[in-house]
C-alpha cells in the first residue's frame, strides 16, 4: 500500500474530524494530492485536491468552506480538515496521488491519480 488513510470514525452533524495520508514510499512533495469519497451505493466522488506546491487548493463544491486541504510535505502528510459535518459527507474517504501535473479542470478525474490509500470510513449521524 502506497498510502495511508488514516482519521476517520463516527462524529455527530455538525462536529469535526481530520483525516491524515502519510505514505513512507512516496515523496509527497512530487505529487498533486487528492481526497475523494464514496458513499454506500454511490460513485466515486471528489472532495479537494492540492497542487505540489501547496499554495493553492481546490475543494469541490459541496465541501467548499467546510472542508480544508493541506499538506506537509516534510511529514510526507496530507491532511483533510472536515467542519461542520453533515449526514451526508458519510462515505469512505480516498486519498490519492498524481505524479503527473494535472490541469484545474480535470482535478476531479480520479483516473488522473496514481496511486491510492485504502480509506477510511467518516460516519455523521443526525
């Protein structure tokens, strides 16, 4: 395994939680991070990505203001910041890793990413 989703668990509508990526393979700062999730019966979708630099982010819609990507490229981590947590940001969260630059719009295409933790289960009961 390449990465290593870690954080997740049961939090009330409205609570918090961060995950973390840590890889011990990877050299994070060479890769463009994303967070991606998956809900019971539902495809893929995506959360935030960050580019290599980390300077500039880029959360999805639905999370925007909510949500914070960030990373530290001296821990080899990612970090995903989730406030104010609603029903339906229950999923399985994915963390991946693109070796290649990709464009902003096509940030979301989980086929631009490489490589891929194993997720970690964020369930927000009401």
């Amino acid at each position: 395994v390449q990465l290593q989703a870690s954080g997740g668990g049961l939090v009330q509508a409205g609570g918090f939680l961060r995950l973390s990526c840590a890889s011990s393979r990877l050299t994070f700062s060479r890769y463009t991070m994303g967070w991606f999730r998956q809900a019971p019966g539902k495809e893929r979708e995506f959360v935030a990505a960050i580019k290599r630099g980390g300077g500039t982010t880029y959360p999805a819609g639905s999370v925007k203001g909510r949500f914070t990507i960030s990373r530290d490229n001296a821990k080899n981590t990612v970090y995903l910041q989730m406030n104010s947590l609603k029903p339906e940001d229950t999923a399985v969260y994915y963390c991946a890793a693109a070796s290649r630059p990709i464009i902003v719009s096509v940030l979301a295409d989980d086929s631009k990413y490489d490589y891929w933790g194993q997720g970690t289960l964020v369930t927000v009961s009401s």
